[in-house]
C-alpha cells in the first residue's frame, strides 16, 4: 500500500503553519514510481474537490501498516 502524504494549507491565509494540516490518500494498486508521476493530477482534483485549499508540499511512502493501525 502507497500513501501521497501533503500538507493543505487555507488559501490567503497569513500564517501558514496556524492554518495547515498534514492529510494523505491511500492507494493499494501503485507503486511508489507510479504514485510520485500521479501525484500531481490526484492533488489537483482534491484541490478542485475542497475550494480555498493549497497544497504545500506532498511526498510518497510505503505505508506500515503496524504504524498506521496503532
């Protein structure tokens, strides 16, 4: 299982660490190659999916799945 981690920031806001939030979707049938070539295209349909959000950064991992049930 791959998960595309980002952070979502609140459009026009002036701090943007008071308004960000570390999310992430999950995917069983990718591999890391093929969730970092898209990633841009799932991001931007999320974007278009939450108006006034921005995503700042995003990256793709391997999940554990011992971390992620705990």
């Amino acid at each position: 299982m791959i998960e595309l981690i980002f952070v979502a920031c609140m459009f026009g806001a002036q701090s943007q660490s008071a308004n960000c939030q570390e999310r992430s979707l999950l995917f069983t049938d990718v591999t890391p190659m093929t969730c970092m070539m898209g990633a841009q295209p799932q991001l931007a349909q999320w974007v278009n999916e939450h108006p006034g959000q921005r995503v700042r950064s995003w990256k793709c991992r391997l999940v554990n799945l011992a971390e992620r049930e705990a």
